[in-house]
C-alpha cells in the first residue's frame, strides 16, 4: 500500500482534531522517581558533623560532605541576648520563619559559616521541609556591647520532619537534634 493512502487512512481511522490516540496498553513506566530516590528515609543518622554561626544558622553533614543539613532562623540570638533569657520558638513546618532544607551534591559546608572558600560548592538537588515540628532553644552568650559580636548556644529538636524534593516525593528524616551548638558571630 502506497504511504500516503496508508497515513491517510490511519489519521482518518485514528485523529481526533489532529491528534493522533496510541493506546500502548502500557501505563507504568516501571520506574518510580520516589523509590530510586537520592537521598534514603531516616538520613539523619549518617550527618557526622554539626556547626553553627552568625544569627542564626545550623548544619549537620556528613562525613564526605554531600549530604547537608541546613537551618536559618533570624534575629534569635541577638532576640535572646536583648531579654537576658533564654528564648524557646516552636516552628510547625513548613513555616516563613524557618529555612530548613536538605542539600545533594559535593562541598556543601565549604561556604557555611566559614568566610574562606577551599573548593567548589556545587548543590545538584534541594529538599524542602514539609511537614513536622522544629523546636528551638536559644542560651545567651556573653553579654557585649556590639550586637555584631553577641553569641548563644543553640538546641534544635526536629521530630518528625519530612522534606519533600522537586519530583514532590517525601522523605522522613527521623528524630534529629543539634545540641547546644555555639552560634553568632564568630570569626572565620
């Protein structure tokens, strides 16, 4: 059969408005995004290392520095420092007044509370949190003059935290917590 009767007559028998309909039968594409996902449920126990700085940011990361852990809360340290107290912020995530998110990719910390870079940071991929409780605890430090040099101790408590990537699959973190990390301004 000629090409042309055939085209025809498979968009006379097939078109709709010009659409051509294939019904493949097939209608899993045998991959799941979310099962072969980067990073595994209950992460939290492979972040090695914790620091902290300015006002205020956490992070935990791993060893190889490909995983991070990263949290940024405003003004709390020099909030605590002003009131001479202790302050508590419980965050039902998501929520404006916390960052709080995963980054995938080689380097991460290496611009983290550190002013000097040693390497390339490159972020392939960022989870966001979803859903969960953040509670956090900020100690005043040493009373100073400056505001620029004020410091605290912060403890952060995550349960139950999900974060959810760009394909909107979500993973659990587990029961985490940053125990009374040195934060403010500090040199370096």
């Amino acid at each position: 059969m000629h090409r042309g009767i055939l085209a025809f007559l498979i968009c006379t028998l097939g078109c709709d408005l010009g659409k051509l309909g294939v019904d493949s039968g097939d209608t899993d594409s045998g991959v799941d995004v979310c099962e072969v996902a980067a990073l595994e449920q209950d992460f939290g126990s492979v972040l090695a290392f914790q620091g902290g700085c300015s006002d205020m940011v956490l992070f935990a990361r791993n060893a190889a520095d490909t995983i991070q852990l990263y949290v940024r809360v405003n003004g709390v340290v020099s909030a605590a420092n002003g009131a001479e107290d202790t302050q508590v912020h419980t965050y039902l995530l998501p929520d404006p007044d916390i960052t709080l998110n995963v980054n995938l990719g080689e380097n991460l910390s290496d611009l983290t509370c550190d002013d000097v870079a040693d390497g390339d940071v490159a972020v392939a991929m960022t989870y966001l949190a979803t859903g969960g409780t953040a509670t956090l605890v900020i100690e005043p430090g040493e009373q100073d003059q400056e505001e620029w040099s004020q410091t605290g101790l912060a403890t952060l408590a995550l349960t139950g935290v999900e974060f959810t990537d760009g394909n909107q699959c979500v993973i659990g973190m587990g029961d985490f917590s940053f125990e009374e990390v040195l934060v403010g301004w500090l040199p370096g």
